[in-house]
C-alpha cells in the first residue's frame, strides 16, 4: 500500500471531509457508526474552564 493511499484512508473520518466522503459515498453511515463507536471514551480527561479564567489569561497575557 502506498503511503499516499496509507494517508487518504486516514484522513477517511476527518471532519473537514466527513460530509463529502459520506455523500460521494466513499465511506457509509455504517461504516461512520462502527468508527465512532470504537472511539475511546476521554470523560474523565475533561478539564472545565469558566469564562472568568479565560478572561484572567487573556488580560495577563497583554
């Protein structure tokens, strides 16, 4: 396999081109439904920002 082709079957589920590859049908909805479900599950990685430390890194960063 090529390293072109290698990276064009990455690239498959990539959400810039996830709409077009479903309507030109190079992927199905199945096949989109089977790659989401294998995704693995990062909730306990989530990391909550409220808008005021936001606010706080901008204002110090000026």
């Amino acid at each position: 396999m090529s390293l072109l082709h290698e990276s064009i079957d990455k690239k498959k589920f990539d959400t810039r081109v996830l709409d077009k590859n479903l309507v030109r049908a190079v992927i199905t909805d199945a096949e989109y439904k089977q790659f989401v479900a294998k995704l693995p599950d990062d909730a306990e990685n989530v990391q909550y920002v409220g808008i005021e430390e936001i606010e706080a890194s901008e204002s110090a960063a000026k």
